[in-house]
C-alpha cells in the first residue's frame, strides 16, 4: 500500500510543498506526503495545481483506509502525461478556498457546540463544509424559531470574539478538536483562532422530521 503523509494536520496555513510521485493510475496520482486535503470528514477536498496541471478532485483510496490510518493513500487527480513513478514535484494549493473551509469548519463545531446546549437537541444527522458554507443537520424535538436562530448567531459571534486558540490532540488514535472547553473529534482544517473566523451568519431550513438544516456563511468573504 501506497502511504501518503497529512502535512496538512500540522501545515494548515502553508499552500507550497515538495513531494515524489509513489503510484500513477489511469487519471491520478499518489504522491508520498500532501497538502492537499482529500474529500473526507464531511470537508470538501482542496483544489490547487502539481506541476503546474491542474488538481480539482482530491480523494481517500478507500473509505477502508482512511478509518484505520491517518497515512492512507490519497488520490490527487489530474492529467499524467509526462509524470513518472518516483519523479519530485511541486504543489500548491489554492489557499484562498482552503482559508474559507477552515473558518467555516471552526466556526460549525462553534454552532453545534451551542445548539448541543438546548433542551431541544437530539443529534446531529449530517454534514458538509464547503468554501462556500457549512450546513448540519440537527435533530430537535421542537424546530429552531427565528427569535432562537438569532440568539444561537450572537452566541457564537461573541464566542469567536473573544479570542480563543483552536488546537487538536490525539486521544486512544482519535484527532480531537480543542477550543477552550469544547472538545470534539475531527479530522479536517481549521484556522489557529476564534478571531480568525470573522463574522458568520446563520440561516434555517426545516428539513421536516424534526430536521432543521443550519447553514453558516461568512460575512463579508
């Protein structure tokens, strides 16, 4: 099996690497560390160039892999011609996309870690983040009203003001987020503070079931 290194759980802030192709297949390549984030963890994948090509799809070999080892082959796809197993290359990724998803991941386990304080929580059923927005599921017992979406926004926002660092630990293999007194587990990027975040903005759709989709934006990004 083909390991690729996670420079991205200690390297978040930083877009330009260096690495050896260690595998090509029909439309992508392998490559022995990466800055590219892969398509998993509920966290759209990066997008950027090796080589000066193009790289839109970023991929986990196996959803098998990527639950037992945190070096798991990833998948950068992209035209191979002129590429060769063991060759040096240079990547970078588009950072201002990656900037976005990191306030927008931080700033969702902020809106679930509030919302998770309401009599009303059940669960979270499901969620994605993108450069554009994250939206969760919650299950509630009693939808979220417009007077409760406001007062969930302020919480936040005031949370984010007050400057807080994001740091991750690993607890029994497990990549824990850690902010203040909010632990949660999560593989993906984050900026290194609250305050990195900006303002968001929230908005609700009643999904029905007892299902009410929360979706956070940034405000003036």
């Amino acid at each position: 099996m083909h390991n690729t290194q996670r420079l991205f759980d200690e390297r978040p802030e930083e877009s330009d690497f260096t690495a050896s192709i260690v595998f090509i297949g029909d439309d992508y390549i392998i490559l022995d560390r990466t800055l590219f984030y892969p398509l998993s963890g509920n966290q759209q994948c990066d997008s950027g160039e090796i080589n000066g090509k193009s790289v839109n799809n970023v991929t986990v070999e196996s959803e098998e892999h990527e639950k037992l080892s945190m070096h798991a082959p990833i998948r950068h796809y992209l035209d191979i011609q002129g590429l060769t197993v063991g060759q040096d290359v240079h990547g970078n990724i588009d950072f201002l996309k990656r900037r976005k998803i990191m306030k927008l991941h931080a700033a969702s386990h902020l809106v679930e870690h509030f919302i998770s304080q309401s009599p009303e929580f059940i669960s979270v059923e499901g969620s994605f983040v993108s450069h554009e927005k994250d939206r969760t599921d919650y299950k509630l017992s009693a939808n979220l009203s417009a007077e409760g979406l406001i007062s969930l926004e302020s919480q936040v926002n005031d949370f984010i003001d007050i400057n807080q660092p994001i740091t991750f630990k690993t607890h029994n293999g497990l990549r824990l987020w850690v902010c203040a007194d909010i632990i949660m587990p999560c593989c993906g990027t984050h900026v290194g503070n609250t305050q990195d975040i900006g303002v968001i903005k929230l908005s609700r759709k009643n999904k029905g079931k007892g299902i009410n989709r929360i979706e956070i934006t940034l405000v003036n990004e």
